[in-house]
C-alpha cells in the first residue's frame, strides 16, 4: 500500500473510533440512569411496604 492509501484509511478509522467513543458514552449514561430510576423505585417500593405493614398493626 502506498501513503495515499494508509493515510485514508488513518483517517476513515478515526471517524469509526469517534463514532464507537460516542456510542460508548451514550450507553455508559442510558444504564447509568436506568439503574438510579430502578434504585429509586426499590426505595419507593421499600416505603410503600412499610406504609402497608403499619397500617395492619
């Protein structure tokens, strides 16, 4: 392969290692946010239960 071409190629695989990178962070945010929503609603589960329990006593 000559210059021209590896220089192309460097340069169309920098484009995908951005693309991958933002990809990557999207995903770390989604499941980040998911797990603290699915944290809170185990809390609000939690209070409700015991709101239930005193309730019957």
């Amino acid at each position: 392969m000559d210059q021209a071409t590896l220089d192309l190629i460097t340069y169309r695989l920098s484009y995908v290692w951005a693309a991958y990178s933002v990809v990557m962070i999207g995903l770390f945010v989604y499941l980040s946010t998911i797990g603290r929503r699915q944290r809170k609603l185990a809390q609000d589960i939690n209070l409700l239960r015991q709101a239930i329990e005193e309730k019957r006593k």
